[in-house]
C-alpha cells in the first residue's frame, strides 16, 4: 500500500493543486454541523469535511482497544493513542479516500452522511489546552527588538545562543480562528509619563508563529531524549500570539510577559500532523556556540514551510499582504524547545500548546510583527488607499496562511485569523 505521503494519490474527491488539504495532508479538525449541535472530529480534504466519528461507528477505523475517541469534542482522547495509532489511523483514512478504493467513493448513502462541505460546517477549537508556553526562537526577531531597545551591540541577551528562551502563557485564552479579539485594557507608562495610568492599549501587534501541539505525556522529573521528544509531537498549527507592545514595555522587568501576552492567542482549527510534515523537513541554521549536550539533535528538525500575513485594515474588503518568511529561519527547533521545557524535570501533558515565538527572516519584507515592520512605530507601513499603520487599529483583521509546497500539491494549515474590536 502507498505511503500517505506518496505524491502521486490521488483522492477521489477532486482537490484543486492550490488547496491546502489534498490526500497527502488529512488535518485534523473539530466542527460542527447545522443538523447536530455536538462538536466531533473530521479531516479537511480539498471543499469537504471527513467526519471520523461516522467511519468509527461503521468499524472502517481500527482504534482498538478506544473507542469513539472521534466522537468527542476535542482531539485529546485520539492523541493520548499514540504515535503507532497516529499512524495506523491516517493511512485508513487514506486508503478511504484513493481514487482507486470503491469502499466510501461507491457507498453514496455513507458518502452522503461522511463527507460534508466545509462552508456548511462550523469549526471549533481543535484540541482541549492543557497548558501553553511561548518560547522566542527566531534570532532575526530577537536581534531586532534588541537592537531597537539595546543597541547593536547588545541585541541578543547573553543566554539567547544557549537555550530555547520562553515563559508560561495562559491556556485559558488560546481561542480558534474567526473568534474576534477585544483590544486589552492594562497599566501604561510612556516615557513621558511620570506615573502609570490603566487603559486600552495604544500599541496593539500580532505575532506570527507556528504552534506545537503536544500528544504525549512525559513524566515529573523525566528528562527527553531527542528521538522521544519527536514522538510526543502530535502536529502544528498556525499561531498568532497578539501581543500589547506597550502594556509589556512598562510590566516586563523582572519577569517578563504577563498581561500583554495574556488576553488571545488565535490559533489555526486544522491540526497537519508531523507525519505530513515529513517531506518537507530540513535542517536548521548552524548553531553557534553548539548547544549543551541535552539540547543536540543528530536530525533536521526545521521544515521548509512558507508564512504569509496579509492586513485588512478596517474598512477594506481585502488582505494585504504585509509579511512573507518561512519557518525553515528558527533558531532553536520545536524538538529542542521540548527538550529544554522537560529538562528541568518538567511534566508534559497531552493538549499542551507551544508557540514557536515570533518567525522573522533575514530580509525586511519577512519580519513576522509590526513591532518589526514598522521598526517600533517609526517607520509606518502603507496599505492600499494611502491607509497607514504602525500598529493594529480596531476593526482592523490579521489574516495568517501557511503551507508547504510539493511536487503538484501542497501541505497547508488554512487561514488563522482574527479581527480587533474596541476594548469598550
């Protein structure tokens, strides 16, 4: 039987080349549809959504000895499987949906109660949060804050080339794609001001990233190995970490991010798997000074993965793209951010979120904030109709899209988006 990645599948639902969810993809979604109000979860492939819990009840899925696992609101119960169950079940799926396998394409009355099309279905936040921490990985994105608010000559801090650099975030507040984002209220302190006063923040970002979705569990005061931490990854999503530029700036010191970082993280309502991911991973930058002997990895664990942010500013019909990079920039590895996160003997749980930290390239065009874009405000961007922004006005919507490119296909992620409203 074909690998599910074999670039030759073909489903038998037509995909058009430029859609984001061909055979070779199979993400993993939680929707709901308009004659059942209980969320469950499918597959996106091409204009429809595979529903799992349907296949699980006709017995066309093996997941012995779990049982409606995909009737469930939340991926957790699939994910607590494992890697082997991760695996066994998406090549079903697969070999369900070939071109040349009568069983679901010939069954119309199955087919009918199956396969729905996604704009009739509403999506929901894929997976139950355990727990969520954002890391800062990308050295392009670390150099320039820290040239903007250090200088040149002490951009990066001295433990930034030693470790993956992060802080626990609020799982609470991760919310999927298309839910709205009130703009922050919190403490402000320009430099002009000689005390703080409370209000909507006045220098709103977004934050693109790529977030870690973690299936496995590991054990309190157990360390990981590389090839264990790759196996513990479930998939990624796409990750806009919205981000109070000026809450931070006065709440930051001493212990970094709280209520700026606090408030919404949109994430992406399709899962892509690492197994999907496979063909497209490289290797990552060189990494100088060579990390710690826990942090080595002996495999490429970066991918070749495009990003695109596209701006509608408030009043506008269309995005414009403001931001082009790729993932393949980051410094240190998702893997590597997991085994830092487990080495002081940190408990990891099936739903925990990592966010990849902001994705900047080396050039102008691919630096993944506005904090970056409009080089703290100095430097304001351009939009179509002479509209200019330094940062996010309400009303105004950040569209974010990912994939990565094959031979007549692609592996994409859909859209994260989300629109500010006012704070009051």
């Amino acid at each position: 039987m074909p690998h599910p990645n074999d670039p030759s599948l073909r489903s038998f639902i037509p995909v058009d080349p430029s859609s984001d969810f061909p055979i070779q993809n199979l993400p993993y979604g939680v929707f709901s549809a308009a004659d059942s109000s209980k969320p469950r979860v499918g597959v996106a492939i091409g204009e429809f959504v595979l529903d799992l819990a349907v296949l699980e009840d006709e017995g066309l899925l093996d997941l012995s000895p779990a049982y409606e696992v995909f009737a469930q609101p939340s991926l957790n119960a699939f994910m607590a499987l494992g890697p082997a169950v991760w695996s066994r079940t998406r090549a079903a799926i697969s070999a369900l949906l070939r071109e040349d396998n009568p069983r679901l394409r010939d069954d119309k009355p199955l087919r009918g109660r199956a396969l729905l099309p996604r704009q009739d279905v509403t999506l929901h936040l894929p997976f139950r949060v355990a727990g969520y921490t954002d890391f800062y990985s990308s050295k392009e994105h670390a150099t320039n804050v820290g040239v903007m608010f250090r200088g040149k000559d002490n951009a990066l801090q001295p433990n930034w080339l030693h470790m993956p650099i992060g802080y626990n975030g609020r799982a609470s507040t991760v919310v999927v794609s298309g839910t709205n984002v009130r703009r922050p209220r919190g403490q402000l302190k320009p430099p002009s001001a000689d005390v703080p006063s409370f209000g909507p923040c006045k220098r709103l970002d977004f934050e693109l990233e790529m977030g870690v979705v973690i299936g496995q569990p590991s054990r309190l005061g157990e360390m990981l190995t590389e090839a264990q931490a790759e196996a513990m990854i479930f998939g990624f999503v796409l990750l806009n970490d919205w981000s109070a530029r000026d809450i931070q700036q006065w709440e930051y010191v001493p212990l970094g991010p709280f209520q700026a970082k606090a408030f919404a993280t949109s994430i992406s309502p399709w899962v892509v798997t690492r197994e999907a991911l496979e063909p497209f991973r490289i290797a990552g930058p060189v990494q100088d000074p060579v990390p710690l002997s826990y942090l080595q990895q002996k495999n490429a664990q970066n991918y070749d993965l495009a990003l695109d942010v596209g701006l509608r500013a408030a009043g506008s019909n269309n995005a414009q793209s403001i931001c082009r990079t790729n993932f393949k920039y980051m410094y240190w590895s998702s893997v590597q951010q997991l085994m830092h996160h487990a080495s002081s003997g940190c408990a990891m749980s099936v739903g925990d979120l990592l966010g990849s930290g902001t994705i900047s390239g080396p050039e102008k065009h691919q630096r993944g904030s506005l904090l970056e874009i409009s080089w703290n405000g100095t430097e304001p961007i351009e939009l179509d109709g002479g509209v200019k922004r330094s940062f996010l006005e309400d009303g105004d919507s950040l569209v974010m899209r990912g994939w990565c490119q094959g031979n007549g296909y692609r592996v994409g992620f859909g859209d994260v988006e989300g629109t500010i409203v006012a704070a009051d």
